[in-house]
C-alpha cells in the first residue's frame, strides 16, 4: 500500500463520517431546539408552580407527637 491509498482511505474515512453526520444533523437540531424550548417553558411557568405548591400546602398542626415517646415521666 502507498501513500496515496493510506490518504484515500483515509478521506473515505472522513467523508463516511461527514455524511453520517449531515444525515444525523436534523435530528441533532431538533433535540436541542427542544431542550431549549422545554428550559425556557419551564422558566416562565416558575412562579405559577410556587403559586400552586403555596395554595396546595396543608396548615400545620399544633400538636406535639412527642407524647407518644414519653413513657410517663
């Protein structure tokens, strides 16, 4: 083998891997335009979900469960 066909193969090579590449590219694109666009939905909904885990807290009692540990002192 000379060195052309090392350099051929090799181009082969790096050709192979650009197309795979480019045929891959809109699905690469997409993945990320939905990352982004899931980020910034999740951003704007920010005060809308600390509103509703504020509405949905539950009051807290006033009791103490510590009675239950005292054997009677």
């Amino acid at each position: 083998m000379d060195t052309g066909t090392i350099l051929g193969y090799f181009a082969g090579y790096v050709a192979a891997m650009g197309g795979v590449a480019l045929l891959y590219l809109p699905v690469i694109v997409l993945l990320v335009a939905l990352l982004i666009a899931g980020g910034v939905l999740q951003v704007l909904l920010l005060p809308f979900i600390a509103l509703f885990k504020r509405l949905r807290r539950r009051p807290e009692t006033d009791l103490d469960p510590s009675w239950f540990l005292d054997r009677g002192r």
